[in-house]
C-alpha cells in the first residue's frame, strides 16, 4: 500500500478495531463512466461522504470527549469494562495513544480520502457544482474535527501522488485551510433547511462550523497550544463569528419553538428547528448510536424485568458514564427543563420507571432488588485500594452500579433496545441553533463589536426562557456563559472544546484531582495523542508533545 496515503488507510487491524467502514480502497482508481446522469447513483456515492463519522461519533468520540470533559467520568465494576483503561485514561487526562476509542482517526482521515476521490470523479462538471462544494465542506468538517483533536494534522485537498509525502502541517495552517474551504464553498451550497438538505452540508452548516472556528480561533493558532491563555490571549476573528450568527438568526429558519426533551427523542429529525446539522440514525439502516448503553443501570432483575427505561431491557446497558457531581451540579435552576433529563437531579437521586415512548417519569418507583434504585450523586469508589483508585473501580454490586446520576437526553426507545443490538433512532446534533445564540452572547463579551439590540444577557435570557428557567439579572460573566452551555449541551461532545476555550481543563473536577494516581494536569493534554496504529504507519511523524 502507498505509504503516502497510509495516513488515510489505517491498518487492516485497526480497521478491524474501529469500524466496519471499508478502509482498503485504491484511492487512485476512477470511474471509467461514472454515472452523473443518475442523481440517485450520485447521491449513494455521496451518502460515503456525508457519513464518514457516524459510526465514531455514536460510541468511540462521545466517550473520549465526554470523559475528557468535566461531565462525567469512566468508570469500572471489578474490572468490567476497565478495557485497559480507555475510560479511566480520559477521566484523568492520562490519554494513552494505544488505547482504542482514539481510532476514530481513522474513520475522519477514511472520510477525507472518500471526498476527495468524489471530487476528483467530478472534476470539471460545472453542472455538478454544488456536489463538489458539499465534499469539500464535509472535507472541511473532517479536518476539523481532526484538527480540534490532535492539534497537528496533514492538510489533505486532493488524492496525493504515488510516492508523495503527506506531512502534518501546523494547527494554525489546518484552521486557515478550513476556512478558505468553507467561504469558497458557502456561494455555492443550498441556503435550503429541509428534508432534501437534512444531514447534510448547506450553507447554514457551513456557517455554523465557521461559528465554531471563529470563537476558537485564538485556541487553534497558538504556535504551541500550552501558551493558550483565556484570559491574555488575543482573538481576532470575533467580529467575523458574530458575522455568521447573525446571518443564521437573520434567516429566520431556525428556532427554539420545540420542548428541551423531545428534541433528542428517538423520533426526533427534521422538523426539530433548533438542528442546523445532525447526524441521523436508525437502529436498522443508519447504526451506531449507542449513548444508552453507556449512561444506563449496568442491570436488570432478570431479562424479562422493565427498566426504569419503561421497558424490557433484554440486554446489560454498560452503566459506566457516570455524571460527575460539580457538573450535576449545574442542573439545579428552579423550573429549568433541562434538569429532568437528569437522573436524579430533581428526586435526591431516587429513580423512577419513566415512559418508554415519551421519556416523561412516573410516579411509580424503580425496584432494584426489592428496594427503589437510588443514584448516588458523588462517586465513590468500592475502597481505597491501589486497584480501585487505577481503575475507578465502584465495585460489582447494586451500590457500585449506581455511582453517579445519569443523564437521560438520547433517551432510547427501550422496546428497540435489546431487538436492534443497542443501536439507537435518535439523531445527534452537531450544530443547533441555540448554540449559535450563545456564542454569539460569548463573542460580545469577548470584545466583538455589537451588530444590533442583541445583548450578553438578552441572548442568554432566550435560552433561558425556551427551558422555562429563571431569567437572568444583570450582565453575566464568561463563567456564567460556560455553565449555560453546560446545561444546554450535556451530551453534544462540546465540553471539552469548551473547557478549553474558558481555561477550565486543568480545573479539579471528579476524580480529576490533584494527588490522585494517574490524573495530569499538563497544558499539552489540551490536545490528544496520535493513535498508535496511525504513528506506526507514519513513521516519520512525532507524537503530540506529552506522550
């Protein structure tokens, strides 16, 4: 195999380790009559590109940011699901290139190949202009989430040469590339937001991945991402973020119209108004969603006993996403919908059977053994036992299965559940509309020059009284704009990206705790190591300062 291309054709082991997405192609071949004519045809070749990152952001990158995040952490029962040690390394920032989840590489770098060759197959078909610019955006979203991840990556915008070396370029580099990409390619991408344009790339995503570029831009250029300082430095690109937020809100396409919950039901798509660009899923044609195995009980009362799911929860959930207590902390406003997606939050942690089709509780409680099932909202481990502290191990028991509250947001349907080897129906956003509201708040308190009447607090406020919160008084601060996006998108594989941007990725948090073994607390952890399979094939690429 080519090794100039070996970055975007991971091993056949590690292809085996990550997804069934076919990595072994020849990136040179051509179609001999590639049947433009059939947009039925195109439209299959296409669906290779919209889809690179389904079956990663489902399981491996949900974890990976989650756990690196402050909202919950990796935990383990006797061992189950230690897994060397791939939930418990992000937890404590302790991030092991050898560890599985990282592959998601992978499928990004299988992703960029996929668009490039589609471009290539297209090239000089002016009829087929918009096609090309939907490749290059998802091109440009594929970089970015590599680059957002792994600081350095190669900038790759076209089918390399035989023999020619692919070289990771600076993250400052990678960011410029993307943005070019994304304002070249925004004249000519549908500014349509429906069934033809959902889940995939429009104008509106294309602005909002800009959003997200533009507010972390002083985070991507730094020449070393440890001298990343939230307070000193400098980001000029806040008047071009504000730029796109207004042009997404000024289009009147989306809203806030529809309740918190139902929005990330398993039946929810394209009439939630809030989406900008989500990933769809189906527990039959479009697996790999599985956030409910993750954050549910690890048991049951036997196989033929309900969940609190409100259903037979045939199969084991893993039970390891555990919300960390600061976080859990955050959903404590009076009245604010955000907080009943939080098991436990509004019941002292006492848990009881919801509905299976709406998520909504009932009033009947969860049994557990004969006792009602309560959640404990500080983890604590089994002992305090060298093991357990290496493997934030809570034990294989009714009380270490219920360390830490659970949120329930992807709420699966749990009649599917066991039926569909626990894929899930809910589709994930990736940009949402409330997102753009409050980064545009964040942007203005940041120095960005005002466009309109739009203020910090008023933008706040919007979200605040979709969800029926308290208003808030008063201009608020930089934190108090972070722990809204903390309760906003729980969930969404943002905090992270978050935590940094604000300076609060070293903060003490869970078990990320100064003293205990393990945790690091290195300004380099702010980006992820090469996975190893990666680095063996790239031999003459330095692993990310660190590791």
């Amino acid at each position: 195999m080519n090794k100039s291309i070996i970055y975007a054709l991971a091993s056949s082991a590690l292809v085996l380790a990550t997804s069934c997405t076919d990595l072994d192609v020849d990136v040179k071949s051509k179609y001999t009559e590639y049947p433009t004519e059939s947009e039925i045809a195109l439209e299959a070749k296409m669906s290779d590109v919209y889809y690179a990152f389904r079956t990663q952001l489902g399981n491996n990158y949900n974890r990976t940011q989650t756990f690196a995040s402050d909202e919950a952490a990796g935990i383990s029962f006797d061992g189950d699901y230690y897994d060397s040690a791939e939930n418990v390394n992000p937890t404590l920032h302790n991030f092991n290139p050898e560890n599985k989840p990282l592959n998601y590489w992978a499928d990004l770098a299988s992703g960029i190949t996929k668009c490039n060759q589609f471009i290539d197959d297209l090239a000089g078909n002016n009829s087929k202009a918009m096609q090309i610019a939907q490749a290059r955006t998802m091109r440009a979203f594929y970089h970015f989430i590599l680059m957002d991840s792994f600081g350095d990556v190669p900038v790759l915008d076209r089918v390399p040469d035989d023999g020619e070396a692919v070289e990771r370029k600076p993250r400052a580099e990678v960011a410029a590339f993307i943005e070019k990409e994304l304002k070249e390619c925004l004249p000519l991408l549908s500014d349509k937001n429906n069934a033809a344009t959902y889940g995939k790339p429009n104008r509106w995503m294309a602005e909002a991945l800009l959003v997200k570029l533009y507010i972390n831009w002083g985070v991507y250029t730094c020449a070393n991402v440890a001298d990343y300082d939230a307070t000193t430095t400098v980001n000029n690109k806040l008047d071009e973020c504000v730029a796109m937020c207004d042009d997404i809100i000024k289009s009147h396409l989306f809203n806030l119209d529809d309740a918190y919950r139902k929005k990330f039901l398993y039946n929810n798509g394209v009439h939630i108004k809030d989406f900008i660009y989500a990933m769809p899923y189906d527990k039959v044609s479009a697996q790999g969603l599985k956030y409910g195995q993750y954050r549910t009980f690890r048991k049951v009362d036997g196989g033929d006993s309900m969940g609190y799911l409100g259903g037979k929860m045939n199969k084991s959930c893993a039970g390891i996403c555990a919300m960390n207590e600061e976080f859990a902390n955050l959903f404590t406003l009076p009245g604010d919908d955000r907080n009943d997606i939080i098991l436990g939050a509004t019941t002292d942690g006492k848990v009881f059977i919801h509905d299976a089709l709406t998520g909504e509780p009932t009033a009947n409680p969860y049994i557990y053994k004969g006792e009602q099932l309560v959640l404990s909202k500080k983890i604590q481990l089994k002992d305090d036992s060298e093991t357990a502290r290496q493997q934030l191990d809570c034990g294989a028991t009714p009380k270490g299965w219920s360390q830490g509250y659970r949120s329930l947001k992807f709420y699966p349907n749990p009649n599917e559940y066991a039926a569909y080897e626990r894929n899930q129906s809910n589709d994930v956003p990736i940009f949402r509309y409330a997102d753009i509201i409050l980064t545009k708040a964040e942007a203005l308190l940041r120095g960005a020059q005002k466009t309109n009447e739009d203020t910090p607090q008023s933008l706040l406020n919007q979200i605040r009284s979709y969800v029926h919160a308290p208003q808030f008084i008063g201009t608020p601060t930089l934190q108090d704009i972070l722990d809204e996006r903390g309760r906003e998108f729980v969930d969404e594989n943002w905090r992270r990206n978050d935590m940094i941007r604000f300076g609060t990725f070293e903060n003490e948090y869970g078990f990320h705790r100064k003293g205990f073994p393990g945790a690091r607390f290195d300004k380099s952890c702010r980006i992820l190591p090469v996975p190893k399979a990666i680095m063996q094939e790239n031999k003459n690429w330095k692993q990310n300062e660190g590791y």
